[in-house]
C-alpha cells in the first residue's frame, strides 16, 4: 500500500486498490483470535460440531455485515469509518460514543487481549505464572508505545513482518491438520465436556476473532474507485478469513480430541506440538508472537488515533492534554501514554477471555445500530440519488440477518454474564455527561 499517507494538493493520495484494501482486511484481521479462542467457543458451544457451526454464524454475520457497511462507505464516503457513518445518519451523539467507546474501552482492552496472547504463547519459550503472565503483557505494552513515541515510522517493516508470521502457523495447521490429522473428533456429542453458556456466548468469542475488518473503511479517501471497490475488499477479504477459520478448526479437530482443544489454553501451540514436535513448534510459536506483536502494534496505532481525534476536536477533558504531539517526529505523545495507561488497567482486571469479550460485546451495540442505519439511508434517498453506486445484495434480507445476529449475541451475552455486560455499557453511557459538559463549556467559551 504504497504511499497511504502520501497527501497530494492537501488531500491524501488515491493509491490503494480494492486488492491491497482486501488484503489490508486480512491482515489486520488474523491476529490473535484464531490461535486463542476455539477452546473458549469450544466450551460454550458444547460440541465440536456446534463449535464449527458457531465459526460459521459469526462469518456470516461479519460477512453480512460487511455487505451492508460496503453500501453506507459506498454513499456515505467519508474519512473516519463507522464513526462518520453514525454522525451522517444519527447525529452527532451517537458519533461522540462511538469514539468514546473505542478510546475508553474497545481500543485498549483490544490492546490489553492481544498482548495477553503474546505473553501466553511466550510460555513455550519461559514458564510464566499468571502475574509474570501480566507483566510480561504490561512491558510489550510499554515497549511498543515507547517506540511509538520514537517514531511511528519504525512500524512499517513490522507489519510486514507480522503478515508473514501470521500466515506461517495458519498453513501450516491447516495443511498438516487436514493430511496427517487421524481423530477426526467432529460430533454433537458432548462427552467430556462441560455445558458452557451457549452459542450465543461463543459467538462473543468468535466475532472476536474476525473483529478488524471495519477498519478497512478508514481508506475509503486514499482508494482507487473507492464506492465500488472498497465494498468488494470488505467483502472479499471477510469471506477468505472465514473459509481460512473454518478449515482452521476443522484441522484442529483433526489432531486434537474435543476434550483437549477445551482445556488448551494455547490451542495453536498445543496442534503445533502433536504434528511438529518441539523443533517445529518452535518456528510455528515464532510465527505466533510475530503475528500478535504485530496486530498489538497495529492496535495501539489505532487506538491512540482516537484519543487524538477527541482531543483534537475538544471533546472529552483534558482535550488539549491528549492533542499534544511531539516538535520533532509529531507523534501523539499524551494520546499514547494515555491508551498504554488505560491498556494496561484491563490487563491488572481481567483475563484475555474477559477483556477480548468486553470489548466486542460494547464495540458491537455501535456495529449492530450502524449496520441498522442502512434503512435510514435508504429511506433517505431516492433511487435516482442511489444511482450506480454499490448496494447490498438481496436488500434488506441481507441488513436484517446481521442485525439479527448482533442483537442475538448481544442479548446472550447479556444472558449470560450480566455483571459484565452491565460494566460495558455503564462505561459507555458515562460518556455522555462527559459530552454535554465539554459540549457546554466550548459553547461559553465561544461566547467570550
């Protein structure tokens, strides 16, 4: 994606085709997720037929989903994603909690998870107890925003890295899985298993795993025919993630017995072992902490973009704080620190299962109402404003099975673990006195 942040006449340049958005998508999408939850789904699902089954819902409602948002990105083309998306069809409010969501909680407990993971598979390397586990999360935290604050050019070769480690122990599992695999434990069958929370509690885990591909919406402005071709990277991308994630476990079941792959807490490496012994684990555990590291530093970039955003534009305390940037290499210093603080918070509280589900089920209440605003914007617009540009196929069938499946996993959740449901969305509505206070004190300044 050459030149992504090249900017030509003061406006960025358009030099990303659908092909390197989809494979943005991809790549920002198989992270941790893959290697870290099917034990989890695996669990709440209770069997591994219905494990698979749930692999294949939660792809169909991103899929979906990325069927519809590829329609409000084709209409609504702005830079900023979701969080334009909702102010251009709901307001502004519902803009500020988004941001205020990702900021507070979806970003930095993203953040907390995925370093969590990095030291989980650092365990085959250095047995580590559940506090060295944290602080081992808590120093790679530091680490990569203490590079950040550096430079943020430092990332560029990392990422690459990262796309390359990332695929290395995905074809690997699901190439010797599938041929040399003997167990073929895939059943409805339950022996061994405790009966967990449900699908719809699985479903957390899984929406996890294929969690980033709305980001891809953030290039709508750089890309080359961007109403059509931003649509089909959404799309294309999130179906190969999928058939990649459901191969991915059908090869897991190949080699494990549904009894171990619950009580992994490193399914990836555990496979790993059974098919390649310790030598070959070795490079595929590599493969592993390159792959999260990478996602890591993708996310803290991500998440400290919107402290920035806030603070640019005045919206939270301590707005001018987190708007300060470095003289010399222009880097969101305050944005930083504060994302790292707030990470690192989540990773003293919670584990990689709790925080990973926090922040998908507050993210996906903003996800499942903008996937619904594609029925604002149709009601909106008339056919002739519609034009040639994209539209979601087999409307509003399509809209209406993502809205489903995220109100189904939201409500299950809520079901299921109601304290912690309660805790994501109280943090979110503290958000809006913040709002209205700092909304207030702007408009008094104003007048003086």
């Amino acid at each position: 994606m050459e030149g992504g942040n090249t900017r030509q006449n003061g406006k960025l340049k358009k030099c990303i085709t659908s092909f390197d958005a989809m494979f943005y998508v991809v790549g920002f999408v198989i992270g941790s997720g893959i290697f870290m939850k099917p034990a989890i789904v695996l669990q709440n699902s209770g069997s591994s037929a219905m494990a698979l089954i749930a692999w294949i819902i939660g792809g169909v409602m991103a899929l979906t989903a990325a069927l519809t948002v590829g329609e409000l990105a084709s209409h609504i083309p702005k830079l900023g994603g979701m969080h334009a998306y909702l102010i251009d069809l709901y307001g502004d409010t519902f803009g500020f909690l988004y941001g205020w969501t990702e900021s507070i909680i979806s970003c930095p407990a993203s953040s907390a998870g995925l370093a969590i993971a990095f030291a989980t598979f650092a365990t085959f390397f250095v047995p580590l107890g559940d506090w060295e586990l944290k602080i081992v999360a808590i120093t790679v935290i530091i680490a990569i925003t203490a590079a950040q604050i550096a430079s943020t050019r430092y990332g560029v070769w990392l990422q690459v890295a990262a796309t390359v480690g990332k695929l290395l122990p995905m074809v690997a599992i699901v190439a010797f899985g599938l041929a040399k695999g003997t167990v073929g434990d895939i059943s409805f069958l339950t022996d061994g298993i405790t009966p967990g929370k449900g699908v719809g509690a699985a479903l957390l885990g899984v929406v996890w795993a294929y969690d980033g591909w709305l980001s891809c919406c953030t290039l709508g402005s750089e890309m080359e025919d961007s109403q059509r071709g931003l649509p089909r990277a959404l799309v294309g991308g999130v179906a190969f993630v999928m058939v990649v994630y459901i191969l991915f476990n059908i090869g897991i079941f190949n080699v494990l017995p549904a009894t171990a792959v619950v009580a992994s807490k490193r399914i990836g490496i555990d496979v790993s072992l059974k098919l390649f012994g310790n030598i070959g684990t070795t490079i595929i555990a590599l493969g592993m902490l390159v792959s999260v590291f990478g996602a890591l530093n993708a996310q803290i970039t991500v998440g400290t973009r919107y402290f920035f955003s806030m603070g640019s534009r005045n919206q939270i305390p301590g707005s001018k704080f987190l708007s300060t940037v470095t003289s010399k290499e222009s880097t969101p210093i305050n944005s930083l620190i504060a994302h790292a603080i707030v990470s690192i918070l989540f990773i003293l509280s919670g584990t990689f299962n709790s925080v990973t589900d926090l922040a998908i089920f507050t993210i996906w209440i903003f996800y499942t109402i903008g996937v619904g605003g594609i029925f604002v914007l149709r009601k909106r617009e008339t056919e002739d404003n519609r034009g040639k540009l994209y539209h979601v196929p087999l409307y509003p069938i399509v809209p209406i099975i993502a809205v489903l499946g995220g109100s189904f996993m939201l409500i299950s959740a809520v079901r299921s673990n109601f304290t912690h449901s309660m805790v994501g969305i109280l943090l979110t509505v503290i958000g809006l006195p913040l709002y209205y206070y700092q909304k207030k004190k702007s408009a008094a300044k104003a007048i003086e």
